[in-house]
C-alpha cells in the first residue's frame, strides 16, 4: 500500500508526454493562423499602399492637363512617376443619351467637351496593376489652344 501512494502522488506532479504533444499541437494551429492573419493584413496594407499612390499620381496628371498637356483632342502623353507609369489620351466627347441635352448647349454656348483618359500602371507583368480614370473637360470652340 505503501508504494501505491508514492506512486499516485509522483504521477501527480508533472505532464504527460501525450499533453505535452497536445499543447504543442494547439500553439503550432495557433500560431499559424496569427502568422496568416498578419501576412493577409501585410498584404492589404501593401495594396492600398499602392492604390492611393496611384490616386495621387492620377490627380497630379490630371492636374497637368491643359496645362502642360495640350488640350486638344486626338493627344496623346506619357511618362513616370516613381515607380507608377502613366499615359494619357484626349478624344472628343461622345454623348450618350442621357448627356445629349448637355453637348447641344455646350455647343450652342461655344464650348467643346473633351474625354480624358488617363491610365497608371505598376508592377511587372504577370502581376502588374492597371488602373483606370477619366473626366470631362471642356475648352472654348475658338480658343488657340497652342498659345
């Protein structure tokens, strides 16, 4: 009797082998899943890091133009900023019908509406990004736009 109380409090104290591999198990799924979490977030943080430099690459080009990008239609321009390549075209505005009213009395007021697409991409092919905007700008009919 004596010995089975010595060995009913010695397996008391410690873990067994199969709890150990247990916990292991379970901090291992653990600590997968918070790496994961942080790389998903890493990730994000990485693409909207590139979207909204896009933005402001666009708005900077969009700013140029008519300034230092002719506004005329049927130009054309392109270039870099940073890591960001960009290209702009300018063509006529193509009403649809629900702007048909507008075109007539931008015309009847002597003004011409013009499209502007601009595009800006980065990355490398087979990842690289495109992203795509445009506006309406609009020019007197008889302005010299070349002065």
């Amino acid at each position: 009797m004596r010995s089975s109380g010595l060995r009913s409090r010695a397996g008391g104290r410690g873990f067994t082998l199969l709890e150990l591999l247990l916990a292991f198990v379970v901090f291992a799924l653990s600590f997968a899943t918070v790496l994961e979490i942080l790389s998903g977030s890493m990730r994000n943080t990485v693409r909207a890091r590139h979207y909204s430099e896009a933005a402001l690459t666009a708005q900077s080009v969009m700013d140029q133009v008519g300034v230092e990008i002719p506004l005329q239609a049927g130009n054309s321009a392109e270039g870099n900023y940073g890591d960001y390549e960009w290209r702009v075209e300018i063509s006529e505005f193509m009403a649809t019908e629900e702007l048909a009213q507008s075109v007539q009395l931008a015309e009847l007021t002597g003004i011409v509406l013009l499209y502007v697409e601009l595009s800006v991409s980065w990355g490398e092919p087979p990842r690289e990004q495109i992203r795509r905007f445009s506006t309406v700008r609009s020019v007197l009919a008889n302005r010299d736009i070349g002065r």
